[in-house]
C-alpha cells in the first residue's frame, strides 16, 4: 500500500496565501460598507497580516509593542486619527469647500478633515492601492493598541496599572513637559511596551514635532485609551466606506479630469501634434538636469554636477530651487500643478523653446519636429494603471497622440544590494496572479556602469502594498527560477496601460519605446534595511539624477561618449 504523503506548506507559500486572503478579504469588507477592525469583522484582517508577519511591521506577533513599524505608520496617517473611534473613506466629496481644514500626513499626499472628537474622514482619490494601504497600516496601529490595553488593564472592571496613570497625567499636563518630566513619562511608557527605557528615548524625538514635541507620548496613550473602552464599554472602534466612494472607484473619475488637462494645455500651446515623451518622475530631478548646472556652476566652483544636485535636494535649498525654476519656465516649462484629486502634479517642456546653449545638454539633437516631454509625479499603485490608460487615450475621441516612449523612474525595494543601487528590470510580475509583462527596456545595465553605484537588471515584482512583504515571500521570489531582483509597485500597471494603448487599442503607435529604471529605497531581505529603518538621504540624489540624464540623453539623441 502506498504510503500518504504528508504534505507542509512553507514560510513563503503560507505567506502568499496571506496575502491573498487580505487582498479578498479588504475587497469584501469595502463591498459591504463598513466593519470593525478589533470585531469579527476584522478577524480575517488581523489574523492574515499575523500570519504574513510583514518586515514593515517588526515585532507585530510579540507581546511588545512595535516601535519602527508605528513610526512608520504613524507618518502616514493623518495627525489625531489615534483619537478616533470613526474612519471614514470617503472619495473627493467637497470638504474643501468647507471650513474643515485639509490635514495631510508628512509621508501619504491625502487629504484628510477631523470633522469631530470622534471621526476622521480620509479622502481616497488614487485608487484601490490607496485603500490597501491605509487599511493594513490601520489593522496594524488596531493590534498595536490591543497589546498596550494588554499590559495595563489589570481586571474587567477597569483597573489600570501605575504606570498608565502615571502617563495620564502627563498627557493631562497643558504645558510642555520638562526634561525630568519626560524622563518619567518614558520610564512609565517603556514598561508599558515592554521596551528598554534607551529604545523609547531614541524614537520619541522622532514622533514629535516643533508643536507636539511628546506626541510620543498622546499616541501611546490614545491607542491604549480607545483599546480600553473597547472592551470594558463595548465601544468598538469602525471603519467605513462612504456610498459615494464605493460608486466611484475603479472608473478612473479623476484620471479622466487629471488626462484631460494636461492634454487641454497642450492643445492651447499648439503642442498636441507634436512627439510627445512621457517620463513619470518626481518634480525636480527633469528641470534640474536640464537647467541648475550651467545656471550654479559659478556658485559650485570646481563641484561635480551631482555636489550641485545634491545641494539643491536640501531643505534649505528653497530659495536655489526657485532660481533654477525661473529659468526653465523662461525656457519652454508650463508648470500643471494637480487639481484634479490624482495628486500627481505636471510639467510640460516644449523642447523648441529651449535655449540649448544654457543648459546640460548643448549636443542636443532633436529633430525638426521638436518634440514634448511630459513630465508626472509619482503615481500610486494601481494609480498607475488609471492616468496612463486616460493620459494615452485620443483627444476629444478622434485627435491620436503621438507618444514616442514612456520612461519610468522610480523608487523599490532591492532583494541583493542596498540602498541608492540601481535596477533595470527586463520584466514586471504582479504578485498573487503571476501575471507578467515582459518589455523591450531601451535602458541596460551597462549604460549606468562606472558610476561607482551597483547596478543589477532582471524581473521585478509588482506588489500590493509595501507593507505586506515578508522575508521568506521576497526570498522565494529571489531565489526561485523567477530571479526577481526587486519590488515596486507600480510597473505591471504601466505597462499593461501602455500595451493596451499601443498594440489592442492603436491610440498610440505601435512601436512606442518604454525605459523603467529603479534606485534602491531599502533591502527588506536585511535587518535593519526595511523601509521603516528611516529614509535615503541624500542616498537617493545620486541614482535619481543618474536615471534622469540616461533618459533624456535617449530622448535628445545624444550618443554616450565612448
């Protein structure tokens, strides 16, 4: 008789079921309207992301509280939302047209109103990755709260701890705490999460800011508060999705508006016929290749180009900045900045009003035609999809554009290498479908060689979301015959939008050039190396402006000198 099998699954299968599960899971919740995350509701989603067990998310299955991962959390999402019993997701319904003033987090463009003591509206205007995001990063903060309830709720009648009083009445205290009274809070927090009194002094500043220097302290205690009443007043904290939201999502509402301005003001500017050049970037790294070095070499003396670049990436550097905007404004720049809720701004560079001689390309050499770069801030997930897929549509149904390539430059997680390295993926795999995109990339390895920065080119995976990747999903990628080198999250989108243009739809032409070019923002693979280890730096600067020169040198047809 033949023996059965006893069939396990591994770390990285078990992870993808998670995953997937989530992805369902946050798609049924939406569906229905609304839940409670720490209810049955939110059984599914808590149970998912502790089994994933996210890089992002640290010690999110131990008894201590997650510190790096609730900083990360914290950035991006809106200020007081840890005091809130009531989310709301709502699409572009018209608060700014009234007195609730829009909060934005530092770390997620969204706008967001307090509309009370006990409700916070989050605005969703960038598709269904923005709805992944805030709900994983709300699950998360949701569990973390439960862990302080855990530790300082000694009994069902409510009896709390010393060390929860103690930082209640710091937190009651209207003026700034002293550096003693700090010392003490930190003390009572620190056994409360079960972290050393050093950990919690060295992110506390971190948490701050100049007019809440000890939110610190006001997050730990609203999250432990409202985890309290939880379950001694039955008072469960819920999510909901507004009607309006869950008609309008998924039919590219303000990728429509967003598509259709940009291609009003190149109408207006006589540039609709022209060959047009899309690059999705951030707003400074284009205009600064084109114009800062020539303009600040006499302020730089004997710098390199990129000591320049460099300077202009500081906060400081405002005024700098301004200078070298003036001057490509003079040049041919028609500055869009984004009011159509996608919030991805636009600039348009009309090449035939370029003073070629003022600026980093002077071998520039485009043709009669002159062509038109388009350059867009960062899309966001599946956002990708939807303002590519509008951007390429005809004018008006009947005017075709004449889109000669469309490069991407963007920001992922690299699975060999660190930080600043640079990929060049040959290919994008969706994670969780395995559907695949292989492309033709204009840009090679080669081309970023002896630049004293790591370049690596292979497939890349396209993820949900940052915060739902764990080592051993990211290691199976790697390490299998899928040879992925890193993850983004954005690229399938792109180019499933660009082959459906180009080569089913025929609104673009058919041999449309494509360039994706990627600069390493962290290694979830190394401790330490997570994106909630802190940001890049000027780490950053280098790659950015590397990818940005090898771009445009394709599209002004310079040939690299041998």
């Amino acid at each position: 008789m033949k023996e059965t099998k006893h069939i396990s699954r591994s770390r990285a299968q078990e992870s993808s079921a998670a995953i997937e599960k989530m992805y369902i899971t946050m798609r049924h919740l939406f569906n229905r309207g609304f839940y409670k995350p720490m209810g049955v509701s939110g059984d599914s989603l808590r149970e998912s992301l502790l089994a994933l067990r996210p890089e992002i998310y640290g010690n999110i299955a131990e008894e201590k509280v997650e510190l790096n991962g609730l900083l990360y959390v914290i950035e991006r999402l809106p200020i007081g939302i840890e005091q809130c019993r009531f989310i709301n997701l709502t699409s572009d319904e018209g608060y700014s047209k009234s007195h609730f003033q829009p909060i934005v987090p530092p770390k997620r463009r969204r706008n967001c109103y307090r509309i009370d003591e006990e409700q916070m509206n989050v605005e969703i205007t960038r598709g269904r990755s923005d709805i992944y995001d805030i709900l994983t990063h709300l699950t998360f903060i949701f569990i973390e709260s439960h862990k302080i309830k855990n530790r300082v709720l000694l009994d069902d009648g409510g009896e709390v701890s010393r060390d929860w009083q103690k930082l209640e009445q710091a937190i009651m205290q209207p003026k700034k705490l002293s550096q003693i009274e700090k010392e003490k809070a930190i003390s009572h927090v620190a056994n409360i999460l079960a972290r050393t009194f050093e950990e919690v002094l060295d992110i506390y500043d971190a948490f701050g800011s100049e007019n809440a220097p000890d939110r610190f302290l006001h997050v730990i205690y609203w999250l432990g508060k409202l985890a309290i009443e939880e379950v001694i007043e039955n008072n469960k904290r819920t999510i909901t999705f507004s009607p309006v939201l869950r008609e309008r999502l998924g039919h590219h509402i303000h990728g429509e508006i967003w598509a259709t301005n940009i291609k009003e003001v190149l109408k207006e500017n006589n540039l609709l016929k022209r060959p047009i050049h899309v690059i999705s970037a951030n707003m400074h790294s284009v205009m600064n290749s084109i114009f800062a070095t020539p303009l600040l070499k006499t302020k730089f003396k004997d710098k390199s180009d990129f000591f320049i670049y460099e300077e202009l990436s500081k906060s400081g550097a405002k005024e700098t900045r301004s200078i070298v905007e003036e001057l490509a404004l003079k040049n041919g720049m028609i500055s869009l900045p984004d009011c159509s809720g996608t919030n991805i701004d636009v600039q348009i560079f009309d090449t035939a009003k370029i003073n070629w001689s003022k600026t980093a390309f002077p071998y520039a050499n485009i043709d009669e035609e002159k062509p038109v770069i388009i350059v867009m801030d960062y899309a966001f997930g599946e956002q990708a999809y939807e303002t590519i897929d509008e951007l390429l549509k005809p004018y008006k149904k009947d005017t075709l554009l004449n889109v000669k390539s469309v490069s991407i430059m963007g920001k992922a997680g690299i699975l060999e290498g660190g930080k600043g390295d640079i990929m060049i993926p040959s290919a994008h795999i969706n994670e969780g479908t395995a559907d695949n995109y292989f492309f033709e990339n204009e840009l090679t390895g080669a081309m970023f060689e002896g630049n004293d920065i790591a370049v690596f080119e292979g497939a890349m995976v396209t993820v949900l979301g940052t915060s739902l990747q764990n080592r051993d999903l990211l290691k199976f990628f790697h390490e299998s015959t899928w040879g992925v080198i890193g993850l983004e999250m954005e690229g399938s989108y792109y180019q499933k939008a660009i082959q459906s243009a180009s080569k089913i739809r025929k609104s673009v032409p058919h041999d449309i050039k494509v360039r994706y070019a990627y600069y390493a923002s962290d290694n979830p693979l190394e401790t330490g190396s997570t994106l909630a280890s802190g940001g890049l730096g000027t780490t950053g600067v280098k790659p950015t402006y590397l990818i940005t020169i090898k771009i445009l040198e394709q599209i002004f047809n310079i040939k690299p000198a041998v």
